[in-house]
C-alpha cells in the first residue's frame, strides 16, 4: 500500500504540494497531460529548482494568463469538475475540497458556502493547485496519507480586507479539530487551499508513522523567510508490513473523583459515549489524605474531545479536567452477523497480520437475545463464537 507522509514544519499550500509531488517522483508532463483533461484555459505549469534556506527544493508554479471574467461561484467550479475527464475519485475528492474551501470562507464572511466567490485569477491558480495535487496522489497511487502537526506561522498578514492576523479566520475555520502550532519567522505560513487538502487527503495526523520510504520530495513555497526553510516535505513510500493496524491520534481526557455517588458512574459513561468517547474507564486510587477515590478516563477522537469534555465537566462535581494527545495503534476491524437461536449477533472481527485474527460478539446484542429469551448471556456469546467459526470453515473451503 502505497503511504503519503506530510511534514508541514513550515506550513502548507497547493504549490507546495505539487512540488513535493514532482520532488518525489511525480512526472511533470504527465501532470501536466493530466490537468488537460481540466476545461479550463489561460495558464500555464512552470517547474523549477530552487534553495529555501539550506534545502534544495521543487517549485511548481501556475502562470495565469488570463482568468475568469467574473469572480466564480461553488457551483460553477463544480460544473467545472464534473465536466473534466479526470479519474472519478480525484473528481470527488476535488468537490470535497472545494466545498471546504467554500465554508470555511463563508463562515469567515458570515454568507453560506454558496454566496461565496473565487478571485478571477485567485480560482485558476486554486482548481490547478486542488485538482494537481489530487491527482498526482492518484497517479503515485496513494492509498493513505499521514501528515505533522500544521505550522500556521504567526503574525500579521496584508489581505484584500485588510491586516489581519496569523491564520486568517478561514485557516483558523479549517484547523478545527487538527493539530496546529506556530514556530519560525512571523508571517503567514499555512493557506486556506494546503489546509483544505489537508483535510481532505489525510487519514491521521502525528509522528512519521512505521513505514519503508522509497522517495522524499521538498515542496518550496512562495515566499523565502530569511534563514528559514520555507518547504513542505513528503515521504513517499510503502506502509510497515512489520506493524499490523492503523496509528491515530487520539485525546485522553481525565479527571479524580472522591465525592460522586456510584451510583450516577452507569449513566455519565453511557452519555460520554453518546457524546463521541471511543473508551471510557473507571481506575480506583488511593487520593491526597488517604481518601480512595476514582480516575474516570476517556478516550476521544480530536474533534469530539471537546464535547466529552463537556459531559465530564457536567456530569461531576470535577472542576477541571486533563487533557493529553495520545498515539494508539488500532487494528482493522469489521462487523460480520451470525444467526443463532433467538436472533442475528453481530461478531467485530480484527485482522492481526495476514495469518492473524480477533473476533468477539457484540455484548449488546447477546444481552437482547438473553433478555429476550431468559437464557444465560454466556451462553449466547459462546453460541455466537461457534456460529461464527463454521462460518468461516465453510467460507474457507470456498
């Protein structure tokens, strides 16, 4: 499977990523054959080599001759989309982009996703930086994209509104919910379009996960800080046969309790996990002064760690809660359903390496049927486990 990694130490934008692309092995003609398929006209794709402080770096740049004659709407770009001959999941992933791109201006504006316009000239560079770089994935055959914490710069930047701070309030629109931070010289380092595929093309964000490299691209940005490496670099490669499951980026909220009735413990977990918590655990511990008390921890993705937050702070009398980043490494998993006596249970079934495999009933399920039926619920998950193993003896012999 081939793995995509983006170390945005120094931010993001479209041509950074096309030059990181073309860096690590993309062929330039055949992104430019490729963008043909595009019916939009009036630029053209220049590639050159330059230094963005002490490194060599690939810079794409999009000359647009001549733009738009009117500033374009979402549904024209979409038209746009729909028309081109490009492969249908570069097709979709470039919609998913630009509707990002759209609401997070909006909410920036105060207008819907609809009423917003693209710059004349501002839209061609932007539809050849998107739809460029959705493509030259799918030409490199990426399966899966991994990417650092985004530095967002710092400072004031000059826009067409104005001075504004560092990010801009679509950047800062789009950051929701991913890691950010800010380091090096005091300007804008991050723009609305790298962000949007950001969000698009990444299934995880942290460390450089296990994998084998087989190329490293340096995408250099427009601007040239002084002393600062202004370049998006990507690792190109294959994914870790050697580390079985997928690493994501989790949140760890927790907190010490003494003073809760144990009572209320049932239903502040069931409503941690209806507001989004992945895990949900109960530790006794030994408190300050010899008292016994509890730490509730939870375990949410980053963007419902917000809202589980928010139960724990409701639901108890803590007043205050710790929050960390945790790395956990998850297997595949699927869901497959037996029939047994009583009703279907459903079996969650991970893959552990090629030879490897966990499966176990779903509680939930056996519990109805044990309710339903006045039957032991150990009884239902061993009857369940059975099921499910003839049914892969027979799917094996298959």
């Amino acid at each position: 499977m081939a793995q995509l990694h983006l170390d945005c130490f120094s931010g993001i934008s479209g041509d950074m990523i096309l030059g990181a692309l073309v860096d690590a092995g993309l062929p330039f003609k055949e992104l430019v054959r490729t963008l043909k398929a595009v019916p939009i006209a009036g630029y053209e794709l220049r590639v050159r080599r330059v230094m963005r402080g002490s490194l060599h770096a690939t810079k794409v740049d999009v000359l647009v001759r001549e733009g738009f004659r009117s500033p374009v709407s979402l549904g024209r770009i979409e038209r746009i989309i729909a028309g081109s001959r490009l492969p249908e999941p570069v097709k979709d992933r470039s919609r998913a982009v630009f509707e990002r791109l759209a609401k997070a201006e909006g909410l920036a504006h105060r207008v819907g996703p609809s009423e917003v316009r693209f710059h004349e000239v501002g839209a061609i560079d932007s539809i050849v930086d998107v739809i460029g770089s959705l493509a030259g994935c799918h030409l490199l055959g990426v399966e899966r994209a991994t990417a650092s914490s985004v530095n967002l710069g710092s400072g004031m930047t000059d826009s067409a509104h104005g001075r504004l701070p560092v990010p801009g309030p679509a950047v800062a629109a789009l950051a929701r919910g991913i890691p950010v931070h800010s380091a090096g010289p005091a300007r804008e380092l991050a723009t609305p379009t790298g962000v949007a595929l950001l969000r698009t093309l990444v299934q995880a964000y942290g460390p450089l996960p296990p994998m084998r490299p087989d190329a490293i691209g340096y995408g250099a940005g427009t601007a040239d800080p002084k002393g600062w490496p202004n370049v998006l670099r990507v690792f190109l490669g294959q994914a870790s046969p050697t580390s079985p499951g997928d690493t994501e980026a989790v949140i760890q909220i927790e907190t010490n309790l003494d003073d809760v009735n144990p009572q209320t413990y049932e239903l502040i977990m069931d409503r941690l996990f209806a507001a989004g918590a992945l895990d949900v655990t109960l530790t006794p511990v030994i408190m300050k002064q010899g008292r016994p008390g509890v730490v509730l921890a939870a375990l949410a993705a980053r963007e419902k760690a917000e809202a589980v937050a928010d139960v724990v702070l409701r639901e108890t009398t803590t007043l205050g809660v710790r929050m960390q980043e945790l790395s956990r490494r998850v297997l595949p998993r699927r869901f497959e359903s037996v029939r047994i006596r009583g009703g279907q249970v459903r079996i969650k079934v991970a893959q552990a390496g090629p030879d490897g495999r966990k499966a176990a009933p779903e509680y939930q399920d056996c519990k109805r049927i044990a309710q339903q039926t006045g039957r032991p619920v150990r009884e239902i998950m061993e009857e369940a486990l059975l099921a499910f193993a003839g049914k892969a003896k027979v799917k094996g012999k298959t």
